[in-house]
C-alpha cells in the first residue's frame, strides 16, 4: 500500500478529519492492551508512539478511549506544523502547507 499524505487526500476532496480518522482506526488495529492492578484495569498503546496510551475498565473501553485519544493527539499535532506522526498501514499525516 502506498502512503497517503494530506496533499493528495485533500486534492481528492476528502477532508484532514477523514485522514485523521483513517489513520486512528489503523494505529487501533495495532494497540496493545495490558492488564494492569493499581487502579484495576487496561492500559491500551501503540508501539512506536510516544505519548498516547488509554485507560479503561476493560479492555473494550480502553480501546475506545485510545481511538479518541489517538484522534485527538493527532489533530493537535497537524495543527501545531509537527511532522513526526508515524504512519500507519500507508496512512501518513502531515502537515498542510
């Protein structure tokens, strides 16, 4: 699969929400959820991403709450100009020029 970037996706008329979106449900099909005891719960993260992880009663809700979190994370960093957000399954975030 090739990388997707913000350029060539907004060329095509779909909107930085769509791509921010596309690539949160990608990092989601690669998090990792652990059992952890104090609080009781789940710890969910995505190896190679510094920053966002997720808590949740179950491991259920822990990856709901890291979908949103992943989402936000994301949308705050394309607005701040970075451009270290790691692809996922082809889908790069970059920056709009």
């Amino acid at each position: 699969m090739s990388q997707t970037d913000i350029g060539s996706i907004a060329a095509e008329g779909d909107s930085l929400e769509k791509l921010v979106d596309q690539w949160a449900e990608a990092a989601v099909s690669c998090a990792t959820v652990e059992a952890i005891q104090d609080p009781d719960g789940f710890v969910a993260t995505i190896s190679g991403l510094a920053g966002p992880w997720a808590f949740g009663e179950s491991k259920e809700q822990a990856i709901v709450e890291l979908d949103s979190v992943l989402r936000d994370w994301a949308a705050i960093k394309l607005a701040d100009g970075d451009d270290d957000i790691p692809p996922m399954k082809g889908i790069h975030l970059t920056p709009p020029p």
